[in-house]
C-alpha cells in the first residue's frame, strides 16, 4: 500500500502546495474474562489513511479513510471541507534527523491465545483462592501496528511499536458494602508470569486491607499519602492541563507569565520523556513528523515550557515541541508521552513511618469535578485507606478530597525513593502532602 501513499501526496499537492498524509495499520488479539470465565478470544485488524492540507486561502483540509481504494474521493473530499477549515497557523516541517528510540519488542509477537487463558485463569485462581465470592474480569491483549507519514516538504518517516497489557478488576459484593479495584500493565513486550503476579500480589493486598471498614477522620491538616495511581489520578490530570498547548494557546492555562517561575515543592521534578526506550508511549518523532525531545514540566519545583503541535506553537509563536499526537480519524492536538516524576529519599517502605493518623490514596471516582484548568481537583475515593500509627487498618467510605494542586504539592512531607510504573505511560513515586481538604459525608 505504500505507493498509494505516494500517489495521494501527488494528488494532493498538484491541487495545493501544502499537502501531507498519515497513514497507520495495526493487529491486535486478545482474551476477555468476565464473571471469573473467559468470555471471548478475539482478534482485530485495522487500517486507515488521513490526508491535511493548508489551501491557498491558508485554510486547513483534513479528511480520512478506512479504504485506500478511494484515494481520489479523498482528495476531493478534504479540498472541499479546506474552505470550512480553521486558520492554519503553521507550515508542514521539513525532514530531519530523528533520534533512535527502541519501540518494538520481537518476542511480542511469539505470545500465543493459550498463554494468555493461561495467564488469566492463574490470576483468577490466585484471587479466588482467597476470595472464592469475588468477581473478577481480566483482559490479556497484545497488539503491534505501524505508521508512516509523508508531506510535501520532503518529510517520509515509518513508526513501528509493540505491546501487550494486562488488566484486572475485581468486586466484592457483601450485603450494602461493593467494592471494586482494579490494576494493570502495559508493556512493550509480552506480559511475563513475574508482572502478572506483581499485579495479582497488589490486589490481593488490597483486598486484604479492604476487609475492616472504619471511619475517616476530616479536615485540612489530616496526612495524605497518594500512592503512585493515586498521585497520577488526582494531581497529573490539572497539572498536566496547564502545560497543555491548547490551553495556553487559549489563555486558560494559569501558568501563562509565570514559566521559569518556582510554584511547586523543590523536590518536584516532573518530565515528559518520549524518548525512554521501550515503553508503549516511546517514539521517535511525534505524529507530525517533528523530532521527539524531552520536556521538564516541572525542574525543581520550577515550571518549564508546555507541550505544543504544530498549529498550538504556530498560535502562541513557538516552536512545536514534538507533541502533536493523533489518530488517522483526528487531527493533532497537543499529547503527553512518559510521564516522570523523579523519587525522594524517602525509602518506599518508609513512607507510613510517622503518619499517627491519615489517609491513603488510590482511587478516585468522579475525578475532574473541580475547576481543573485552575489546577483545582475534587472526587470521591473510590477505594482508600485509614492509616493509624503507620499502618494500614481498613478502609474509608464515602470520603471525598479537594484541593490545588499548586498549593498541595507546595505543601509536601516526603516523596519515595523509587518512583513505580503506573499503567506503563508514567512513572510516579509516592507522596505524603499535606493540605487536602477530606470530608466524610454523613
């Protein structure tokens, strides 16, 4: 199919100057538990071709395709929707050196359907060995895809990438009380018994401390500690939200006249890194054919730059910053990649040491109900924690948190040495904060 790729970029650039094409094919299978039983073994494969132009009026194009057979209605297509289209406040970039970043792992593709059943009823079986009345669901699935792009400046860069994720939930259903957790990972090589026990052992841990439920204490000098998808679901979504290019390009963003300026912890570090190898987020360029770079967000508590595409950058007079992310039915828009937060030198084992009585974090429900571009969150715990004396002794009800995100993480006890990988796209550590309002509703 690449010469159908070529032909669209002549087609298209005989009509306007500025033409660009971004195609992507991927296959993925994948095993699906439901109620403790498999429940379906599938397989997926898809494909697809996007065409964007900048007419002479500087006006954007954009249409796509499932069917590389209709090529030329595409065309017609996305020369029609230009006279509709915004303002294009860029041009297509040149080529480039591109940085060398691992993203495929052979062994993916050697993973078989009986390996996944396999490991799916090991992890049930390790649950309900302990829990016969629970419910559990998992999804084993492991997928592999390429894409290429081309435009009219000469750019013609490929991307190939693996991965296979592993997730779990499980519910507990004891008369009015319903508890529900889940867990996962995402690699870019295949799941191996040692990570599916990593996430088996977490769970079995929190169910375990989920048995004792007791109240929460209430107030805004109460210790919390955020485990690392505690930290990620509460504190990254209105932190990331200030950094993101559409927000700045808009004037929402609360960081706007404030880069280089220290608003956080000076502990804090937080970088957006797409160049680690071998993660599902790694790449080498972003979707627009820019070079992909790291970022610091956040360098010792100071705020860095944001993250930009190509038509952000071009509304706020910058450079791209190699962010521009999509599908081959969207346009870009502004993305994160791998997501760091840098540890502490707090032992990871140590962070409860100290705490007399407090709260801890690991899931929310209801996230995003604050005002989030102002860096505000508010949600109910979906699952935490009392911590007494150091140690955990049951689990909190119908308790919800609020706060800043710049006044909370401005207000830090101790981050952990280690930070953990959390969903494969981030890697937090843990953080003891204080200046979380906790509310019990009675």
């Amino acid at each position: 199919m690449a010469a159908n790729h070529e032909h669209l970029l002549d087609l298209a650039t005989s009509a306007h100057k500025n033409a660009e094409v971004f195609a992507v094919s991927s296959e993925r299978r994948h095993v699906e538990f439901e109620a403790n039983r498999p429940k379906n073994i599938g397989q997926s494969q898809s494909s697809g071709i996007a065409l964007r132009i900048i007419n002479g009026d500087g006006r954007i194009g954009f249409s796509s395709t499932t069917d590389e057979d209709k090529i030329d209605e595409l065309v017609d297509r996305t020369n029609a929707l230009s006279e509709f289209g915004a303002e294009a406040k860029f041009q297509f970039p040149t080529a480039s050196d591109y940085p060398s970043v691992e993203t495929v792992d052979d062994a993916t593709y050697s993973v078989t359907d009986d390996q996944l059943l396999s490991f799916g009823r090991s992890a049930i079986d390790a649950i309900l060995s302990e829990f016969p009345e629970a419910l559990c669901a998992a999804d084993f699935s492991v997928s592999s895809g390429q894409q290429r792009l081309l435009n009219s400046k000469g750019v013609d860069v490929a991307h190939s990438h693996t991965s296979c994720s592993f997730y779990m939930g499980v519910e507990l259903i004891r008369g009015t009380d319903m508890l529900s957790i889940w867990d996962g990972i995402v690699l870019t090589g295949p799941v191996d018994e040692p990570n599916a026990d990593r996430i088996v052992n977490r769970l079995l841990t929190k169910l375990r401390n989920s048995q004792n439920i007791l109240d929460a204490p209430s107030g805004k000098d109460i210790p919390v500690l955020f485990s690392p998808v505690g930290f990620n679901g509460t504190f990254l979504p209105p932190l990331l939200s200030g950094f993101n290019g559409k927000n700045v390009a808009t004037g929402s963003s609360p960081l706007i006249d404030r880069w280089g300026e220290k608003m956080l912890d000076e502990r804090i570090s937080i970088t957006d890194d797409p160049l680690h190898p071998m993660t599902p987020a790694s790449r080498a360029m972003d979707d627009e054919g820019i070079p992909s770079r790291p970022l610091d967000f956040v360098r010792n508590g100071v705020v860095g730059e944001p993250f930009l595409d190509l038509q952000t950058a071009g509304e706020v007079g910058q450079d791209s910053t190699g962010c521009g992310m999509r599908s081959v039915a969207t346009t870009p828009s502004p993305s994160t990649s791998y997501v760091t937060m840098e540890g502490g030198e707090t032992p990871n084992d140590a962070m409860f040491d100290g705490i007399k009585q407090g709260i801890l974090v690991e899931q929310l429900l209801g996230a995003g109900q604050g005002n989030e571009l102002g860096g505000d969150f508010r949600a109910n715990l979906s699952l935490g924690f009392l911590i007494e004396d150091g140690e955990i002794v049951g689990r909190v009800k119908d308790t919800m948190i609020s706060g800043n995100v710049y006044e909370t993480l401005n207000n830090v006890d101790k981050i952990s040495e280690q930070p953990e990988t959390v969903w494969g796209t981030r890697s937090l550590p843990w953080v003891l904060t204080r200046g979380v309002e906790v509310a019990v509703s009675q």
